[in-house]
C-alpha cells in the first residue's frame, strides 16, 4: 500500500505538470487500460512467461499497486486544488521538481493520499482472483480471502461428494461457514 500510494502520487503529479513534453502521450497511455483491459490471457502470459511471477508473492503485490483509476484520481486533485503559483514560485527559488513535490505538494495531499492508500488496501485486503489464478496449492501462504473461498468451497464439494452419503447432510454447517467466514472478511476492515 505504501509503495502504491508513493507511485501513484508521483505519476499524478507527472501527469498533472501541463509543461511536460510527453504529457499527453503518458495521459492516454495511462487512461487507455482504465478503459480497455489486456484480458485475462495477456495478463496471464505477461505475469507467468515474462515477468516469471507464477508461485511467488510478488504477484500479489505487483500488479495491484498502480491502477489508471487511483492515478487519474491523483492527477486531477493535484490539477485542481494545487496552485501553478506554488510550484512557479519554488522555481524561481531554485527549488527542482522533487524537492518542490516533497516539501510542498505533498503536505497539500492528505486529502488524495488517504483516497488511494484506502483503495489500495482494500484491494490488497480483497484479492483473491489474482491467487485463484497464479497461486498453485504447493504455495504455503496465501491471502485470507482465498482461504476463505477455499474454504467455502471445499464445504460446497463435501456436501455434494460421495462422503455426503456416509455423513448426515444436516450436520454440515454450510451457511454457518459462510457467516463465520464474512465476519473474518470484513472484521479487520470495519
């Protein structure tokens, strides 16, 4: 969440400085996969053959700390609670642009920071499709939430399997299950 918050801030601040050269370039290349997604083939392919993230924890870190929707969100508090002001006047003092964005954009952005950083964790706290997907049952840690769906899940197959014949149907607490499992999900979170 902390690495998240600290990208993202920084790619809404590159993206919300009108002088850059490549401004408009990064803004579409950012907005792009916000509205057309790669698919589940090419992020698969990607994260597994390239980037050789298939059975490590990098692949639940990775791939959700920078999202278009959270550097959008960045980009357009900076362009419209920041002052061109501030920033043309830290200039003209000498200062360059990464100590003008520590020492005096980041103070003014709290407010953003708090936004994203709650976006970030949330995702984090509620990933289970990319475990479902790139985490095989030999890896010993797992996120709670698909723990939790495995654990919903494997109720669902014992009350359907063979066993179900030899133990009492009734005896299987499966909504029970379900109830004790939210109260875990969202326990932390409230």
């Amino acid at each position: 969440t902390i690495l998240g918050v600290m990208l993202t801030s920084l790619m809404g601040y590159v993206l919300s400085r009108t002088e850059h050269k490549l401004n408009n370039f990064l803004t579409i290349l950012v907005f792009i996969p916000m509205v057309f997604g790669g698919g589940m083939t090419a992020s698969y392919v990607i994260n597994t053959q390239v980037l050789h993230l298939f059975d490590t924890m990098w692949i639940l870190i990775l791939p959700l700390m920078v999202s278009s929707f959270n550097v959008t969100i960045a980009r357009t508090f900076f362009r419209t609670t920041i002052p061109d002001g501030i920033i043309e006047s830290a200039k003209i003092d000498g200062a360059g642009d990464m100590r003008i964005f520590v020492s005096l954009i980041l103070p003014m952005l709290k407010p953003a920071l708090a936004t994203i950083g709650l976006f970030l964790a949330l995702g984090s706290w509620n990933e289970w499709y990319q475990s479902s997907l790139f985490l095989s049952s030999r890896v010993a840690v797992k996120p709670l939430q698909f723990t939790l769906y495995e654990i919903v899940n494997k109720t669902d197959a014992l009350k359907n399997s063979v066993a179900g014949q030899f133990i009492n149907l009734a005896d299987i607490p499966q909504e029970s299950v379900k109830m004790a499992n939210a109260v875990l999900a969202t326990g932390p979170i409230v």
